[in-house]
C-alpha cells in the first residue's frame, strides 16, 4: 500500500475546514494548535518527524469526515493531557465543556487495553462503550487517531505492529462498520491485512493489479450504456465503481474456500443520482438494459441497515454474461455510506445536533442495556463482537411493521425483540401463515407471528443454543437466574420456618421488624434475599434462628423497660374499708393513698388472675399472674403485693388483639363488623401487609369490660373468612411464640 503523505500547514487545515464551514471561527482552531505545538515540543514521533505532525494528521481526517469545529479542536488536542502537565480543567477553562469532554473521553480510551485478559477486556470495551454515549464524536476523533497511527504503523517494531493490527480488527473496524463509516472501516482492515498477513497481502494486491485493465474497460462500457438511456429519460447522474477492499475479498476467499479467479463481484457500480424517485427510476432502467440476478435485488432505502446505510441493490448479467453488482443512491446516501453517523452530525455552533441522531444510535443504548446483565466477560465480548459484526435480515410483524434481527436469527429472537413477555410466552410461530419451528432461521420479508400461551412454562434452555441476538441470549439467562433465585428463596423460608418452629416460633407471627433487623444485621439488605441464601446453603437456618431468639429477647426487655416507665391507668385509690383500695374495679389489700396502673404489658381485664407490683415511686402496677415480664421481677418477690377485681365498679379496659388472615378485598370491613357487633370503642387500628406471602396483619386496640367478651370476640373474629389466627397480644405473642 502506498505511504499516505501527511500535511502539516495549519493553514492548509483551517482552508479544507472552510470548504464545507465558511464562517469557521479560524482563531480557535490556530489557539488549538499553538497549545498543541507547545505541549508536544521537542517530541518526535518513532518516524523521527515532530510530533505535531500526528495531531495535525488527525485533524486533517476529521475535516475529510467535515465534522464541526469542535471536533477538529479536540483532534489537535487529543494527545496533551498525556504527554504534558496540561490538564482537563486547563482545556475547559481555555475551550469550554464541550471541547474538554471529547479530549477527556479520547484520553480515557487511550489508556485502555484490548489485548489483555478477557476479563478486562470486556471492561474496558464497556468503558469506550459509556464514553461513546456520553458524545459520539469521542469515538470519531479515536478512530481518526487509530486511522493516523495505522498509516504510519511500519516505524513501530514487528510485535508491536502486529498487536496495535490485530486489536485495529478486533475492536477498532468493527465500530467504524457499525457506525457506518465504510471508507474508515476498509482502510483499517485493509492496513491491518498488511501488517499481520503481509504475504497474502501482496499475492492478492498483485492478482487486482493484473485484472485491473479489465475490470475498467467492463465498468467503463457498463457506465456509459446506463448513462446514455438515464439520459434519454431526463435522470441525471454521477458514477463510480471500484474494486472491493482487499481483506474483504481475502475474507471471501478464506471462508467459502474459493479462488480468486471465482470471485465475480470484486467491483460494484455506483449511480448516484438526486432524489430517492430518481433511484426508482433508474433501477426500472437498468433492469430494462441487463436482465437482474433472481433474489439478489435489495432495497435498502426502504429498509436500511442497522449503520444507516441506504441504496439500491441489485445483479444483473452484464456483458459478456457476467454477473455485476449495481448500487444506486442518492448523494446524501453516498456520503452517508462513505461517512456513515459523521455524515450526520452537523453540530451548529453552540446549538444542538441532527434531531434524528439519538435515533441513529439506538443501538449503542442497547448495547449499553444489555451488557449490564452479561456478567461473563467472554459471552459479553462474543456478544458485543455479533452485535457489531453481523449482517441483518428484515422481517415483518403482522401489522406491518419492519423488525431488523441480525442474520441467522430465529422466531424465538423476534419474539423477544418485540417484548420480553412475548419470548417467554412463545410457544410456536408462524412464518408466511406456516407453522414452523422455533430453531427455522429468518429470511429478509418473512411475516413472522408470535403463539403466546399464558400458561406457558417459560424458555427451554434450548432455546440458548438456537436464538442469535444478544438481546434474547440475556433475556433467557435472566429469566433462568430468577426461577432459580425463586426455588431458592422458597427452599430457604421452608427450611427457615422448620428451624423456628423447634423453638416454639413461626414466620407468620414473628415480627416483620425483628426479621428485617436480622436480615441487615447479616447484610442481605432485604428478607427474600436472607432465604435465598438460607435455601442456596451459603448459611445455616439454625444461624439465622439463633439471631431471631436473641433479636426477639432483646426486644421484650426493651420493651419491660419502657412500659415500667408509663402509666396505663393512673388514679388516685378511694377508701373502701381500714385495710383497702380499688381502682377502676381493682382493689389493693393493706394500702392506701397510692397510684395504680394497669400493666401495659399485658394489658389484664376483668377475670384475668391478676398480682400487683410496687414500684419505685409510680405506686402498684397491676400484671396478669401468666405475665412472663413477672420473671425479671422475680429477684424483688417482696414487692409483690395480693389485689383483686372488685366487681361491684364495673369499668372499661384497653386491650390489643392481632388479627391474621389471608389479605382480600374487604377483609378489614368484615373484621371491624363483628368488633361493631359488640358495641366496643375501637381505640386504634392498623393494618400491615407481608407482600411475600400475601398476609394482613391487623392490630386493633379497644376498650371492654371483661375477659369472658373478649374470649368471644375473638372467637367470632376467627370465624370470618381468610382469618387463620387471632389473639391476645401480650409479650408471650406480641414477638411470635405462642401463648
């Protein structure tokens, strides 16, 4: 390949620039370069040339692309921060935020390896991918830069060369193709195909330089026949035509095993003409002149392909009988097809870009979706590689609606490029209203139809060998991790359940707060995924269980503490005889003149068997005999003191019941109708939900008289439909044991 004569005259540059952008602010671009020239000073490139000379070179080829300002700026610059104590801050300050970003992303990239470890490959890919969608011309000025060192890649050593060639074809051409950059893509192939396969490089060179005669005296008689009858129908048109790109021919050659001589289709015609009707119009001519090759027609103006590119295709048996291929587009399409997204970008100075162009790019925001839920490294570069690689196919949704998929994709990756729902229902697929199977690959104009089933057990693991998107690669594996995750987390809360119950304990009637603080206690952040644990064996249900028998203890101390400190019930006690008191319908034997209080702890009525304890300084506090708060106040049995119920004072009492039922629609109306039934003064209500397990939990705290109401209160309330369980709450059921 011949040596690419570099300029270096800034002003030559700024000349090219005002060619496609006459009101170019021309100071900027020469500040630009004068910080460039003195950050590179007395540097030289391995060519011994300074090393101004690469800057300005990138500069050049980002003109070629006639990108903005901006970017030509960013090119000049794109080396500094690494090769002097410049700083980023030091460019925005002197270039602004635009300017400042695309050097900092280029800088980034720079810095990245693409022939390490899979691992941090695929990190690093991700990387150029996130630096990518922040500002696409971070990715222009990168390939321009790679464009330039490749050019001038024979003054680094043999190994050297052979690593920056490689990654070039691993990583650097596929994004040109993917943007669409076709006149960046081939010369990168075609300077790496010299690098690494230098021999094979120049037999095939030498075999297109000896039919090149040929080939032109073909191509220049076809252009003149479509040009003289465009001409007689009014259609005005420019041509070209040139040979493929060595390494595609080369690639041809190596994996469908042919010899060069059996390539036909080494150089295509181009007609570019002026408008999209013109296109049609000359297609009906030149199929008039050369009978057209069955299903080889492509219309990709209609459809385009995934990197924007559109035009005409088509094969006609030329002369001599032999097969050409002939594109027709339009001039935008062309420059389009040579530039691909650069064509696109028109960033007005200080304004906004192309209002299509996040459009243009959805594709790269996919890319960055999906790769978040690859977490091998190899299936992310095998994936990313495809994604950036492949062919497409166009095919039809019922409606009508164009569905590009890469080629070789099947039913099962339509299903899911319509909606994850649809590929995880899909049980069949029609084709053309033909039944097919999932694994039949996908041709251009195929009408595909999705069967769903909602009964549907989901993907088959299969279905991974046979689809070929990304998208529904992931999708699968995703919906594999999340049944397992679910098997898990429900072997975990049954096996969770069993070690609780050899303590006398349950999950329904534990406490959502002593569980929750368990569970962040161990650091799992949420309960589903303390089972998930539990059910994988990463920890042991009698572990967890040991850390809800101390949560729970900890809690009813807390608990004895604070209700030690309150008073229920407060009321100075009226004579009744020398040697007695009452409260409410409490009567205190052998004092006088001192506060009472109802425990709250167990909140005791009328017909509970009752004991009183004197406080320090809050007078008695009246507990239920079965109190199990009474056994941390064992030590003082001395302060235990003998009172009664007087049941001559009838009075009101506060007592807390809980509730626990399968959650329904209009559970909470049934519940309060039988509390209505027995005329109690409903005090307070509340109402939790464990979504999990879809139960209600409900606390209600009214006022009754005795015990023997409330037995049959809740009794009744047990018989409402869902209710499994409803009790007294005291410390013996308040945290999950039963009474």
């Amino acid at each position: 390949m011949a040596r690419v004569s570099e300029k270096t005259d800034i002003d030559e540059l700024i000349e090219k620039i005002k060619e496609y952008h006459p009101a170019v602010e021309d100071s900027l671009i020469k500040k630009a370069y004068q910080m460039a020239q003195a950050c590179h000073l007395n540097q030289k490139r391995r060519s011994g040339e300074p090393y101004i000379a690469h800057p300005i070179g990138v500069a050049y080829i980002i003109a070629d692309m006639r990108l903005d300002t901006a970017s030509v700026i960013s090119a000049l610059l794109h080396d500094i921060i690494e090769d002097s104590s410049v700083t980023i801050e030091d460019v925005r300050e002197e270039f602004g935020d635009q300017i400042a970003t695309i050097v900092d992303g280029v800088t980034r990239i720079n810095r990245l390896s693409f022939r390490s470890d899979e691992e941090e490959q695929a990190e690093n890919l991700r990387k150029m991918l996130i630096a990518m969608a922040k500002d696409i011309r971070i990715i222009l000025v990168k390939l321009a830069d790679r464009l330039h060192n490749m050019r001038t890649l024979y003054h680094l050593h043999e190994e050297k060369r052979i690593t920056k060639a490689k990654e070039t074809l691993d990583v650097y051409a596929p994004l040109a193709h993917r943007l669409g950059m076709s006149q960046v893509k081939c010369e990168l192939e075609d300077l790496a195909f010299t690098t690494i396969y230098p021999k094979q490089y120049q037999e095939l060179n030498q075999l297109v330089y000896e039919t090149a005669g040929e080939r032109e005296e073909f191509i220049n008689r076809t252009i003149e026949r479509i040009e003289e009858e465009l001409t007689k129908v009014g259609i005005t048109a420019e041509f070209g035509g040139r040979a493929k790109h060595l390494y595609s021919i080369y690639q041809k050659m190596t994996k469908q095993g042919r010899e060069f001589k059996d390539i036909y289709d080494l150089v295509a015609v181009r007609v570019i003409v002026d408008t999209v009707k013109d296109c049609y119009g000359a297609l009906g001519i030149i199929h008039s002149i050369w009978k057209p090759v069955p299903g080889r027609f492509k219309d990709y103006i209609a459809n385009p392909k995934f990197n924007m590119y559109q035009s005409l295709h088509t094969t006609v048996i030329g002369f001599k009988g032999r097969p050409l291929e002939i594109q027709i587009r339009t001039h935008q399409m062309h420059r389009t097809s040579e530039y691909g997204i650069a064509a696109h970008w028109r960033y007005k100075e200080g304004g906004t870009g192309d209002e299509k162009f996040e459009e243009k790019l959805a594709w790269l925001r996919q890319i960055l979706e999906w790769q978040q839920e690859l977490s091998d490294p190899r299936e992310f570069m095998e994936s990313l590689k495809l994604d950036l690689f492949e062919d497409e196919v166009f095919v039809f949704t019922p409606k009508g609606k164009v569905i590009s998929l890469p080629m070789g994709s099947t039913p099962i990756d339509f299903a899911y490029e319509i909606h994850t729902d649809v590929g995880h229902g899909c049980v069949g697929a029609r084709v053309n209203n033909r039944i097919v199977p999932l694994e039949q690959h996908l041709r251009s104009g195929d009408i595909v139809e999705i069967i769903t089933s909602k009964s549907a057990a989901g993907p088959s693991r299969d279905w991974l060998s046979l689809v070929k998107t990304a998208r529904a690669r992931s999708k699968i594996k995703q919906w594999f991790s999340q049944e397992e995750k679910k098997l898990s987390q429900n072997v975990g809360r049954e096996m969770l359940q069993k070690a609780l119950r050899k303590h006398g304990l349950s999950l329904q009637t534990l406490s959502s707060e002593i569980l929750e603080k368990v569970t962040r206690s161990m650091h799992f952040g949420r309960v589903d995924k303390l089972y998930q644990n539990i059910g994988a064996n990463k920890i042991s249900p009698h572990q967890v269980c040991t850390r809800i028998i101390k949560e729970k203890n900890k809690l009813a101390e807390t608990y004895l503490e604070e209700i030690e400190e309150e008073l229920v019930t407060e009321e100075l006690v009226q004579p009744l005889a020398p040697r007695s008191r009452f409260t409410k319908g409490v009567r205190v034997k052998g004092l006088s003149e001192l506060l009472v209080k109802l425990a709250r702890c167990c909140n005791p009525v009328p017909g509970d068997d009752i004991v009183g304890y004197v406080t320090r300084g809050q007078g008695v506090s009246v507990h239920r005999t079965d109190c199990t708060n009474l056994v941390s106040l064992s030590n003082d049995s001395e302060r235990f003191i003998e009172v009664s119920w007087n049941p001559a004072q009838p009075s009101s009492f506060q007592v807390e019941i809980q509730v626990e039922a399968l959650d329904r629609t209009k559970l909470l109306r049934d519940i309060t109708t039988v509390l209505g039934e027995y005329n109690v003064n409903i005090v307070s209500a509340n109402v939790a939900l464990k979504e999990k397990e879809g139960i209600a939990i409900s606390r209600f705290v009214f006022e009754i008289g005795n015990l023997s109401l409330l037995n049959d209160i809740i009794s009744n309330i047990k018989r409402v439909d869902s209710v499994f369980d409803a009790y007294r709450v005291t410390p013996d059921r308040l945290y999950g044991k039963s009474a």
